[in-house]
C-alpha cells in the first residue's frame, strides 16, 4: 500500500505535552512528511470539529468520543496511542462542607459533568456500576456542554444546565456531586473532596484487577487519509513513538505517568474492550465494540 498523493502538509491536532512537544518544535522529525500542528486551547472544540467536519487529518481523541463516533458511522481509524490517562476515583468530587456522601447514596440525586459523553464521566460511572451497585440511569446528570458527536441524543435522565462550569453547578447547590476531569481538579474543582475516602488506592485497585489504565486521549486518522497516505501516517506514528519513549524520564510512576504509551498491547486491548463495555451499559453506543476489528485496521504499524 504506497501513497498515491503526499503534497499537502499532515494536519494534525496534538494537545501540548511533554510527549508531542518533540514532534511540534521538530527535535523528533517526521520523516519525509511536511506536519502542521494547529493549536486548539481549550482542546475539547477540536474535537468537536474532528468528528463533525472531519477538520483534521490526525487527532487526538477522547476515548468515549472515539466510541460514539465510531457508532454513528464517522470514517476514522484508531492510531494505537495513549496520549492521556489516569484512574478516576478522585474525579467524583463534593463540596468539603457539604454532607458526607458516599457513591450509593447518589442514587436517586443529580450529579454534575461537563457532557454526558465526556471520558471521565465514562470511567466514573463505570466503576460506579462495577464497585457500587449504581446505575447511570439512577441518577440525573446534569451536563453543561453538549456531546461532540452530533448524531448522538442524550438519555432522558440526563439535563443541560445553563450553567459555564461544573464546579458551579456544585457551588450553587444545584447538584449533590461533580464530575471533573484532571485538569479541573486542580482548577475550577480546587477545594473539592472526593466522595470515595481513599480513591487513589482505590484506583489503584481497578488497575490491578483489570490489568490496564484508564485511557482518557487516543489517537485518530480520518479514512481517507489512511487509505491515501499511509506512509505519512506510519511515518508520524513512528515519530510519536520515539517521542513517547525519549520522554519517558519525564514522566512518573503513577497512572498518570504509565498510561502514555504506543503500540498495541494487552493493557491498550483490555482497556477499549472495558471502555466499550461501560459505553454500552451507559447508553453511549448502540452496540457493542470488535477490539479485534479496531486493531487490525492499524496493525500495520507495530510491524
């Protein structure tokens, strides 16, 4: 399979990490391949743009958007690249002063999240289910931005607020508990406790039992451009790849640190096999996810 055109530069949408910082400032070269890195801060309109109107050629993607959008028949392939994980245990967070909830005591409340088919709000709801006993369906969320997927409908226990933030929706005593993802917890959530008392450890279990980290940022390439340009797509990948491991001092023993990974592997095989799982038990998609069929689309590339 050879390149039939190569003129146009790659677009491709990277958040700015440790890891993608080689590829943008050209310290990791792709070889033979004229890159344009557009900026999109915050990231989440990009990728909205990506599986709307197709806006890329290469994205970085969250995993839950990478569900739906496959579901609803959008024409991309998943590159096998975590650009961003964690656990999520700490990400179901309550007001300090508030009372003392604990994650069955939501049945029957409303919960804030940034999008019904945002990624934390997948991970947490999964093992809300798994751990606790809690049914998306028991409990009303409360979203303040629409899914990025356009041909997706949110379920009927499921409302938009007018509200700008999450962590406002907590403040104004609107919701019992908020969804946040990383990097607002350490912003907008800055104070808040989690409902689960020790949930790092308790994140900590959910790897251990389920052999692999939540993955919250992959990697897509529209159809067309793999079909047209694999050589370039295989050409970026192997760059993201060296970056990814000339990086790796930079990067901790935590979750956080160990989920940044390239390649197929059974931690990333096992992850979107659970990933697909709790999208299914949320109402996310319609059916239920062919690891096996995502991975060989992109074999290619670990060969």
């Amino acid at each position: 399979m050879r390149e039939t055109h190569a003129t146009a530069p790659l677009s491709v949408l990277l958040g700015d990490y440790p890891h993608t910082r080689p590829l943008k400032d050209g310290t990791v070269p792709v070889a033979g391949v004229d890159c344009a890195f557009p900026e999109s801060s915050p990231l989440p309109p990009a990728f909205a743009r990506m599986v709307r109107d197709l806006a890329y050629d290469i994205c970085e993607m969250p995993t839950a958007t990478y569900l739906q959008a496959r579901d609803a028949g959008v024409p991309v392939t998943l590159l096998p690249v975590v650009l961003v994980g964690s656990t999520h245990h700490r990400s179901l967070t309550r007001l300090p002063e508030g009372p003392a909830l604990g994650p069955r005591d939501l049945v029957g409340r409303r919960v804030g999240v940034r999008s019904y088919g945002q990624t934390t709000g997948l991970w947490v709801r999964g093992w809300l289910r798994e751990e606790y006993g809690v049914e998306s369906s028991d409990v009303t969320w409360v979203t303040t931005e629409d899914v990025h997927v356009a041909q997706y409908a949110n379920p009927p226990y499921v409302e938009r607020s007018e509200a700008e933030r999450v962590a406002d929706l907590l403040r104004s005593h609107d919701v019992s508990a908020a969804v946040l993802g990383p990097k607002a917890i350490g912003g907008q959530g800055a104070g808040l406790v989690p409902l689960v008392a020790d949930a790092e450890n308790a994140g900590l279990a959910w790897t251990e039992r389920h052999g692999t980290i939540p993955a919250n940022h992959l990697l897509v390439v529209r159809d067309d451009v793999l079909s047209t340009r694999p050589d370039s797509v295989l050409n970026l990948y192997r760059a993201l790849r060296k970056a990814i491991a000339d990086t790796a001092a930079e990067r901790d023993d935590s979750p956080a640190g160990r989920a940044v990974a390239a390649g197929w592997s059974d931690s990333l095989t096992a992850c979107l096999e659970i990933a697909g799982r709790y999208a299914l038990e949320q109402s996310l998609i319609g059916g239920p996810v062919d690891v096996a069929a995502i991975e060989k689309k992109s074999a290619f590339l670990d060969r």
